[in-house]
C-alpha cells in the first residue's frame, strides 16, 4: 500500500470531512476541473460537507463539470431510487452548479450501446477526468464493474450481481424491485482519471479493502486494479482498515 496515500479517520462523518476538502482543493486549483461522482452512503457525508462549504465559503462549482460513474437501467430521472435522483437531492440541487455541465447515465436510453459510447466521448471531449471519487462495494467493485474474468474497458451495460443487488436492496421495497442491470463507466474509463479518490468506512468493508490493496490484482476483485494506478488517495475510517492493520502491522496510515 505504500504507493498510495492512505488518510484514516475516527468515522465516516471525518471522513467525508477529509475527502470533501481534497475535493475543494482540486475545484479551487482548477475551476473549471472535470470530476468523475459516486452515489451510495460512502458519499452522502462528503457531499453535504462540500454543500456547507459552498454555503459558508462560497466553494464555487459554476464552472465545474460532472459525470457520474453509474446509473440503474430503467428507473426514471424522477425516480427516487435513481442515481440522477439522488444526485440532485444531496448534491446539485444545493450548490451553484450549471446542470449543463453534469452527466449521469441515462438508464432509460433508447439505444444503451449508442448511448455509452457517447458517454465515453464527453469524457474525452471534456478533457479527461481530474478527480474520481470512488466507494467500493462488498465484493470489490468499483462503479458497477462486478466480479468477472476480465476487467471492463470502457462504459458499457452491465448486469447486476445478487449479492450488489441484495446490498442495495435497502433503498427499495422489496429485492424485486432492484434493477438487475445499469450503465456503468468501465475499468478502463475510471484508470484514465488522473487522480483517484477511494472512499471506505465501516467494518463491512475492511476484508475487502485489505483484499483490494494487498491481494493480488484480479479481475474478481475489481477494485484491485487501483493497484496500478499512480495516484490513488485512501481515505477510510478505523473500522474499514481494522483488517489491514491486523494482517500487516507493518503498515500506518
Ligand atoms: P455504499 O456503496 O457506499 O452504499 O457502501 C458503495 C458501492 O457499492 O460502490
């Protein structure tokens, strides 16, 4: 792990603290930078952090553009389990971004193959993503990049696994009603952002997380290929690194 800088905090609320200020920080540097957003719970603290900051310091996003990593296929914009949905409801909705720099899949899209080929080419046409934030899930994906035989390249459609669905079941009414695909970027999209921020906490997460930076790097871990990337920042609570500091006491934070 000593290739990334790994920050560890008392709880998810420090964390989101500590990730929404590396976030300030590259929007301050660069106005008009390009970030690559996460949904989740890993994020809701660091996006109501950065919402505080734009209201108590005028952090201003006017110039920042967005695009999110994933997105449900066939939920609605409008839909509240939706990815547009939840990022307007905690983020855009209270900060002064212009709507017409963000992206979201469109999980309702007509032509889904067309439409993530033209996802990847904003991503180009926009100059490449400055900042991604990540969470990880259970089993180490990244996005929707669920266990497979090969890494993913580039955005592409995506069917979900049981265990991601039964992991999101808790937003829905039932595990019926969790979608069983989405748009997601690919593997090789997320690596092409120049600077990643990996977002952890809980100790659900601290098997994985040791899996992802200590373990080999596998397809079946698609988290593990961070492992390859020059310029990854960790930012995860003392639960999520509890099983790294057991088996590699030799590691700190
Ligand atoms: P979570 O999801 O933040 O809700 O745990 C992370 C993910 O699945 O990427």
């Amino acid at each position: 792990m000593s290739n990334f800088t790994v920050w560890k905090t008392a709880d998810p609320a420090s964390a989101g603290k500590i990730s929404a200020e590396i976030i300030a920080k590259t929007v301050i540097a660069k106005p008009d930078c390009l970030l690559g957003l996460a949904t989740g719970s890993t994020p809701v603290p660091i996006y109501k952090e950065l919402v505080a900051q734009h209201k108590k310091s005028n952090l201003d996003f006017s110039k920042v553009r967005t695009v999110n990593l994933d997105e449900y296929v066939g939920l609605s914009a409008e839909h509240p389990q939706s990815y547009h949905h939840f990022m307007m409801s905690n983020f855009f909705d209270h900060i002064n971004i212009d709507l017409q720099n963000t992206r979201i899949p469109d999980g309702m899209a007509a032509d889904l193959s067309a439409f993530c080929d033209q996802y990847e080419q904003q991503i180009t046409n926009w100059g490449g993503i400055d900042l991604q934030l990540l969470g990880i899930g259970l089993n180490g994906h990244i996005g929707f990049n669920e266990p497979a035989s090969v890494f993913t390249r580039r955005t592409h459609l995506t069917d979900l696994t049981e265990s991601t669905r039964k992991a999101n079941q808790r937003f829905f009414n039932s595990l019926d009603e969790v979608p069983r695909q989405a748009i997601t970027m690919g593997i090789g999209t997320i690596m092409t952002a120049r600077k990643i921020l990996l977002v952890c906490t809980g100790i659900k997460k601290a098997e994985i997380l040791e899996r992802t930076f200590f373990g080999p790097i596998d397809p079946m871990v698609p988290a593990s290929v961070l492992q390859f990337h020059q310029n990854v920042t960790v930012v995860a609570d003392e639960a999520a690194l509890k099983t790294i500091l057991q088996k590699h006491p030799e590691f700190s934070a």
